[in-house]
C-alpha cells in the first residue's frame, strides 16, 4: 500500500497544481484582442512556467508583460522583451528589477511603444538572480 502525500510534499504539489492553474487561467485572460496582442507560455524549471504577452494593433507593439511562476520563491528578478529581427542583433526592452522574493507568479511589466516589421519575434526573457531562465516563449508580429 502506498503512502499518502503529506507535509511538505504535499504542499509543494499543491503551490504547483495552483500555478500551472494560474498561468493557463492568466492566458486565457489575455486572450488577443488585435493583430499585434498575443500571448503564450512555455514550460519553465521549478515546476513552472514563462509567460510572455504584448499588446498593440497591427505591426506596433505598444507595451507586454513577462510572468514567472513556480512554487519555490522566485528572487532577484528581472524581465525582458526581446525582438528577434532576421539577421540583426536582438534588441531589449526592459522591465524593473524586483530586490527580494515573491511566491507562485511574478508579473514584470516592459513598456516597448514601437512598430516592428511584419515578422519579427517578441520573446519574453525571465531572469532570476542574474541568470537567463529556461523556457523563452514568442510571438511573431504579423500584419
């Protein structure tokens, strides 16, 4: 017979099952609303997930959001949106950085107010304490 899941273990199951809820319930909320608004997620470490979403119309992205989650303390953040352009150089739009630890989700909001070509990806970058997290997921800009 097998032992029941409790204590910690339980609890950290549980902040997971909780998360993985949240990050599909918050991209269901941002659902694209025109042309250049568009979100997804990919799978992350922890168990968690990246999010990245922007908004706009048409070819110009006015603004986005990067969201973290996972059930261990997510600590010394910062976020990105990344424009991936064919054959040039990446170019960043920056978020806050965030001192300190928060739990579940961090949200990091990155202002842009630019027109991109048609096809060019946005991708969302997480970084915790310096480091580039696994998991950068993309849209593409379309007319």
């Amino acid at each position: 017979m097998e032992k029941p899941v409790t204590g910690r273990t339980a609890r950290r199951l549980l902040a997971a099952v909780a998360g993985v809820a949240a990050a599909v319930a918050f991209s269901l909320a941002t659902a694209p609303e025109a042309a250049a608004s568009a979100g997804g997620c990919t799978v992350s470490t922890g168990p968690g997930y990246v999010c990245v979403n922007v908004d706009g119309s048409g070819l110009r992205v006015n603004k986005g959001n990067v969201v973290r989650t996972k059930p261990d303390g997510i600590c010394n953040y910062r976020a990105a949106l990344v424009a991936k352009y064919p054959g040039k150089a990446d170019t960043y739009y920056w978020g806050s950085y965030h001192n300190g630890c928060v739990y579940g989700r961090a949200y990091v909001d990155v202002t842009v107010q630019w027109t991109f070509a048609n096809g060019v990806r946005i991708c969302g970058y997480f970084y915790e304490s310096g480091s580039l997290q696994p998991g950068q997921p993309c849209i593409t800009v379309q007319r």
